[in-house]
C-alpha cells in the first residue's frame, strides 16, 4: 500500500447513524392484508443470470440475486441507500485518500465462518487481477491498496478521494470472497444462500441463519423466477403465483392503471436504454454514419407510444436528477425531424452513402416485447427517413451479452445501463478505453483524459469536466441513447418491504409476505 500512515479524521460512525436512520424511518404508508406471515417471496426475475459470481455478474437479474446473497463493507437499504453491511462503522481520512472500516463481529458465512478482513482483501485482489477479467474492474478504479489490520479491520486507500466509495462498496463485486469455496452462492455472506437452480425455470435462496442480522428477516426462502415472456409474468402474478413481477408489458399498462392501480408501481430511476455502434468495423467506425442513424430516430415518438408509461426521451448517456449535474443540451437532436433528416442524409452523403450505395444494418437485440417492439420501430425510422433497410436478429440475451462483448459479429445491438451509484461517471465510464463493459470498441483519448481529471478534481471542476466528456459523446455518437427508464412493476397487496428507489433496488431482507 503506497505511502505513509495517515492520521484519520471526519468519523462517519455509522454503528451510531444506524440507530439514527432507524429511529427516523416513517412507518410503511401501504397497507397490508392481514393474515399469518407466508415465509416465501416469489419475485419474477426476467432472464437466466448470466453467472452468480460477484465479479462476473454484468445483468440485472443477476445482482437482484447478488444482492441477497452477498454483503458487503456496506450494503443498501430497502430505499437504496447506503447502511452498515459487514463492517459496522468507518472512518475517512481528513484528505479523504483512506477508508478504515471495523467489521462486525457477528458478520458470518453461511458455513458459519466469521467473515473476516482477509476476505475483503482477497476480493480486490481478484477483482484488480487481469487473469480473472472482471467486467467490473472499472468501478473500483479509484483504489490503490486494500489492506487487513487484524481479523476485523479493512484499510482502503484511494487514488484520489472518492466521496461515494461507501455507495460502491454496496456492489456484489465489493463483497468478502474466498479462495476455499467456489464463488456460486451455495456459500454465501448476505441474508440468504443459493438452495436450488434450475436453468430456465428458477433459483431458490433460503435464509441464511448465520447471517448477522437473521433475527430480522422475515422470509424463509425467495424464489427467483425466470421469466422473459412478460405476458406469461403477468398471467402468472394475476393468478397469485408471484408476489412481485420484474416488469408489465407495455401494451398493458394502461389496463393495469385502470384496474389494478394499488398494485402497479411505476417510478424514474437511474438507467438508460441505447442501441450500442460496433465502431470497430465499417460502417460503423465512421461517426458521420453513426450520428446519421441517431438523428434519424423520433425519441418522443419511441417513449411516449412505443414505450409508453412515463419513459423519457434520451438525447444523452446520463440520466436526469443526479445532483449537481446538467448533460449538455444536444441542439441538433431537439430540432424538428425533417431538420435532423436532413442533417442526416446530408452526413451519409459525406461518408459516401445514399440512394446509389445503400446502407443495408443488423439490429441484435434480446427476447422481449419491448425489445422487439423498440428494435421494429427503429428499423422504421431508418428505412423511411434515410433508405437504410435492416435485419433484425432476436437473442437469447447471455448469447447477446456474448456476441457483443467479443465484437466480431455485431453491428448495432440493444443495450442498457442501470447505475451502479449515483453519479455521471457511472454512465460515462461505460465507454472509457479500458472499460471492460464497453462493447462498441470506441476509444478516445480526449474522453478518457477527461474522465480522468473528473475524478481528481473539487465537485464544480469535475461536473464541467464531466459534461464536457458527455458533449464529445454526443458527436463520436459510438452509441445511441433512446429513452430514461421509469421501473414498472406489479407488487401484490400482501407485500410490504418494496420501497420504490432510483436505484430500482429491492433486497428480499426487508420483506415480509401476510397472504390475506
């Protein structure tokens, strides 16, 4: 670890904010039914988890189930923020480069084996490890050293300080690891450890009874189910088979607002949907093709009626209502359609296509209504505003994640980003050079000195530096952003513990089911 021993200041001790926060908790405001506690929670969970180790796990689906099985220093609460995980309290240091956290004594694995200092170690050392290729190496950039002082105390030092590090310390990837168990959750450090898995159908977690906390969870068990087919997610909660769905359909929205308006939550949060460039291969390594295509796109038209339950219009990566930051106005993509058509036949023209050499694409993109619904409406926009005709591919979505991760038969492929803290740079790092999740293949050095400076630098520099990363984004365009996601989700009245979260966000610890 570099440098000397530093003298620690501002005490975060959180062991005290603790009791604080929970003192300060209003009561859940939705009812619940009465009737004795059922001690499983049946989730719908979209596709397969493409892994349940911490350090390759890259979906959704899978860190829902990360989540529950895994704790780290810190961990988040039924609202998405940040409370005491593994370690009880911690401090910063006054240049806030180090963090010294003390564990929890009662932190256990599910083998009952106490959880110690060494274990954390041994997880940023897998993690920074090029060998094991973590697609979230990039996340944890900042940190210089981790250290053990004892069995129950982590030294964390930084690069530069890093104020949210206790929000991405709450990631799965961030959690104890050891090197006499495999990493696939039948030994796990969280509220629950993996019982079943059945590929294509469902996993079952049950509760951990050595966890620290045990007393305080509610459920015996979860039951994760997957389920690409939205339709059949919703017959399956409608016939009280599942507690809370992953999403609703589209189409039915409005017929759920209508009928089932205390079921159905509908909330912003931070995550984008983009169609992703391969740059790495003509046309698409020209940026004149590439802002081409995404002047052509009617983003109200895509979330307002194609989508369709709240979603916003994209013109940028970052999503709005992260404090203390502004994305760079896009003039061009708030212009009338038949001006930004214009544009855009105007820079094909330059890159040497129109109606004499046509532009023939592929759009990869995974199973889903949305996704098919999206990926048709684009193809429209193409093919009417610029002659552009396109084959749409539709994906098993590990096989998606796998195409576009190797870069070699993709073309344009549908993608998403949900935040794993709330800051630009959760966004913005998604396409730095060395980013392992950055399937378009598109590097630049100015962008990544940027993105650099950002992070060494005082809040108001570093959100200049910030949007200026962004607006050189909007013209190297490697991706194409569509619409800012709101959560859609169906929760039975029976449930309490689902807080609705920008971070979208929903650990099983907090729940608790009373069938009436």
């Amino acid at each position: 670890m570099p440098g000397s021993r530093l003298a620690w200041g501002l005490p975060l001790l959180l062991g005290a904010g603790a009791i604080v926060w929970l003192a300060l908790q209003p009561d859940d405001p939705r009812p619940v039914a009465e009737g004795p506690p059922v001690r499983e929670f049946v989730r719908g969970n979209s596709a397969d988890p493409e892994s349940l180790d911490p350090l390759q796990a890259r979906s959704e689906p899978a860190l829902n189930i990360l989540r529950d099985l895994h704790e780290g220093l810190t961990t988040l609460d039924a609202r998405g923020r940040v409370v005491p995980g593994a370690a009880r309290s911690w401090t910063v240091s006054a240049d806030g480069l180090a963090w010294r956290f003390e564990l929890d004594p009662a932190a256990r694995w599910s083998d009952g084996r106490a959880v110690t200092a060494q274990d954390f170690v041994t997880a940023f050392a897998a993690l920074a490890d090029p060998a094991i290729a973590s697609p979230q190496r990039a996340l944890f950039g900042a940190v210089a050293g981790v250290a053990a002082e004892g069995e129950e105390v982590v030294v964390i030092e930084l690069e530069q300080p890093t104020p949210w590090l206790d929000e991405l310390l709450a990631h799965p990837a961030a959690g104890p690891r050891r090197q006499d168990v495999p990493a696939d959750g039948r030994v796990s450090s969280g509220a629950f450890r993996l019982v079943e898995r059945v590929p294509g159908s469902h996993l079952i977690a049950e509760r951990n009874p050595a966890y620290r906390a045990a007393a305080m969870v509610a459920l015996d068990q979860v039951r994760y189910l997957s389920l690409s087919d939205q339709a059949s997610e919703l017959s399956r909660y409608r016939a009280g088979e599942i507690d809370m769905t992953y999403t609703v359909p589209v189409a039915r929205v409005p017929w759920l607002q209508e009928n089932l308006p205390g079921e159905l939550r509908i909330s912003p949060y931070l995550a984008v949907y983009f169609y992703g460039f391969n740059t790495r291969r003509p046309p698409l390594d020209d940026p004149r093709v590439r802002r081409a295509l995404s002047l052509a796109i009617d983003r109200d038209l895509v979330a307002g009626r194609v989508v369709g339950a709240g979603e916003l219009p994209a013109c940028n990566l970052v999503p709005p209502g992260i404090p203390g930051y502004a994305s760079p106005p896009d003039p061009l993509c708030k212009q009338r359609r038949s001006e930004r058509l214009e544009r855009a036949r105007a820079l094909l023209a330059e890159a040497g296509y129109g109606p004499e050499r046509p532009l023939r694409l592929e759009i990869r993109y995974n199973s889903g209504e949305v996704h098919d619904r999206v990926a048709v409406a684009v193809s429209a926009f193409w093919r009417e505003g610029l002659g552009i005709e396109t084959d749409l591919v539709r994906e098993e979505f590990r096989v998606l994640l796998g195409n576009v991760r190797a870069g070699e038969v993709t073309q344009v492929y549908r993608g998403s980003w949900i935040a794993d803290f709330a800051q630009p740079d959760s966004f913005l790092g998604i396409l730095a050079a060395d980013s392992p999740v950055n399937g378009t293949g598109w590097s630049d050095p100015e962008f990544d000195r940027l993105l650099r400076a950002a992070a060494a630098a005082p809040p108001d520099e570093r959100a200049r530096l910030l949007a200026q990363a962004e607006a050189l984004l909007v013209e190297a365009a490697p991706l194409m952003p569509l619409y800012f996601y709101v959560s859609k989700k169906l929760v039975k009245p029976w449930v309490s513990g689902i807080e609705d979260n920008p971070l979208n966000v929903h650990p099983s610890r907090f729940v608790s089911v009373r069938r009436p």
